[in-house]
C-alpha cells in the first residue's frame, strides 16, 4: 500500500528533505527508533526511550493536545520513496523509516491510539529525508536539540494558562519556584531543597513540602501572590529570595547547621504561613517587596533565635505553630503604610 501526500522539496547544508503531512496512524505504522549504542545500522542516533515521557505524551494526545512541529524521519527501506509533482508517494509499512526527532512524540501516540483509534486520522507535520548516514543524522539531531534554546518553563506555564484557563497548574508553578530555589546562587535554600533523585543530606525541606506550602501563594484565582499582584514567575521568585535572605543573615554562620529550625519542615512552613498572613499585606500597602523591607519587618534578635531544640519531640504541626508564634512576636507593628512604586530589588 502507498500513500501520496502533498510536499515540499527543500535543501540545507547539503541535505535534501521532503515537507509535507501524514496521518498520525501511518506514522504510527512506519517508524522506528535506531538508538544508539544498540543499534548498529546506518542513522542510529537517538536515545533510549523514556516510559516516563511517553506516558505523559499518551496523555497530552488523549486530552486534544497538539503537535504543529514537525517530526523528522529518515527513510532506510528499499520500498518505494518518490517525489514528483509536489506529490510524495511513500509505501505504508512497517519500519520504514527512522526516527532523527520525535521519538517519544510517536511512542506517545502509539499509546493513544490503542484508547482512542480515531486519533489516526489526525495529520501531523513531517519533514523526511531519505539514506541519510549516521554522521548527516547526528548533525540533524544535534541542530535540534543543541543549538535550539528550550522555553524556559516559566513561560510555559503562562502561556499554558492563556490556552487552558479552565485548568489549575498551581503544582508545576510550584515545582518551578522549588527548583529556582534549589539552583539560584542567591537563594538561601540553594541546595537545601529535597529532590527524589537528588543527594542525601542532613538538613533540608523536601519537594513535597515546598510544593504544598507554595500552593497557597500561587493558586490562579484566589493565590496570595494574585491577591497582591505578584504574578510575574521572576518577582515570585525574588520575593521569597528576598524573604528568606532575611532569615540567613540573621543566623549567619548558623544557617546551615541543625539546630536552625528553617532548613527543616516545620521552620520552612512557619516562615511561610507568617509571609502569607501577616507580611505580604504590609509590603504591599508600602509597594516594597524587598530585602531591605523584610528586614526591618522582621526584627531579628542574634541573642534570642528560635532553635531546633525548641521544637524537639513536637510533631509537625505542634513545631510550626510554635515557630510561627515566635516569629509573630519579631513583626515589627509599628511600621506605617505608605505608597510608593513596587520594588522586589
């Protein structure tokens, strides 16, 4: 069986391709993926694939997600491949033509199919070469994924919000900030932040704490980041660089040693909930979100701060609390309203 299909002859660095579309089920028919380091033909490039990846593709397809990037194939078989006319004929069969780009976009549609057939009919853009040699297939793949900066995620989710208001994406916002808190040089919990995959270490506040203490701050509708306008992805994260930069200075050297209740749970959460509660309204009724604000909002005293073994042998929610209080006697409630510009430097 072949299938003709309208396309595009077009030429860089020396290579040939073939623009056109093909129906989600035919691609589905005729790809494979030559990996590297186990396959030994010709084009062998890509990676292994990720189970991972491709159930949250399988996903994406069966929810109406779209792909308006081409998939790049190589075409190995010996079985018809011609181009005349502005019309590509191609034969329809199985492992026809490697995968250079988009193996886990395929192995994801796969999936969906086998739930929803009608996802076949789908047409999707396809760019093909054709004889390509391993080398030619190397510089294809690295031009893709080397050379092209990936969106930052911070735009992801905004835009993500601007296609599919009706969704709450509150934990990936929350997952980002965790992880620009985690990297930034700046941040006081650089390194601090517990990873599944990441190195043990004594001290530090797992994902999943930072993830469900953030959620408050940033839900779309009624978040406290929302409530006074703090939504931009940069300002939220200053703001709590800022915040917590505060609470490092305070303990200088002490920071990173376990008797500073804030590289833990209980301490991270308590510092939070006082931000939310009491904090963020004052900044805001002074336009000032910066370090220097927070300072004087929080008058730390070196010779009386809050230690670890004041919450030892309280459970989780018994140490917030406590901490939480301690830090609501350090506000300093003499602080006036003011307007001014918003400032997060």
């Amino acid at each position: 069986m072949t299938e003709k299909t309208f396309a595009i002859e077009f030429e860089q660095s020396g290579i040939t391709f073939w623009f056109c579309t093909l129906k989600c089920k035919y691609l589905a028919m005729i790809t494979y993926v030559a990996a590297r380091g186990v396959s030994h033909e010709e084009g062998a490039v890509q990676r292994l694939l990720n189970p991972k990846r491709i159930k949250g593709i399988k996903n994406f397809v069966l929810e109406g997600g779209m792909f308006s990037n081409s998939i790049i194939l190589n075409w190995t078989s010996e079985e018809m491949f011609s181009f005349e006319n502005h019309q590509l004929e191609l034969t329809l069969g199985e492992k026809m033509a490697q995968l250079i780009d988009g193996q886990h976009r395929i192995a994801g549609i796969k999936e969906a199919l086998k739930e929803q057939p009608e996802i076949g009919e789908i047409e999707i853009p396809t760019i093909f070469t054709k004889k390509l040699d391993t080398s030619r297939c190397a510089q294809i793949f690295l031009s893709i994924n080397t050379e092209q900066q990936p969106v930052p995620k911070s735009l992801v989710y905004d835009l993500y919000k601007v296609a599919f208001p009706a969704k709450d994406y509150t934990v990936e916002r929350a997952a980002d900030i965790a992880e620009r808190l985690n990297q930034d040089p700046e941040s006081p919990y650089r390194d601090y932040i517990k990873f599944p995959t990441g190195t043990r270490r004594m001290g530090g506040v797992q994902l999943s704490t930072v993830v469900s203490n953030l959620k408050r701050f940033i839900k779309q509708k009624d978040g406290e980041f929302e409530r006074f306008n703090i939504t931009n992805f940069e300002n939220q994260v200053k703001l709590l660089i800022n915040y917590f930069s505060v609470f490092k200075m305070a303990y200088g050297t002490h920071w990173s040693k376990t008797h500073n209740p804030f590289i833990f749970a209980a301490g991270f959460s308590a510092a939070l909930e006082l931000l939310a509660n009491d904090l963020l309204q004052l900044c805001h009724a002074k336009k000032d979100f910066s370090k220097e604000m927070f300072a004087s909002l929080l008058q730390f005293d070196r010779d009386h701060l809050i230690y670890q073994s004041e919450v030892k042998g309280l459970s989780g929610e018994a140490a917030k609390d406590k901490i939480r209080t301690r830090l609501k006697e350090l506000i300093d409630k003499q602080q006036m309203s003011q307007e001014g510009d918003f400032k997060f430097w």
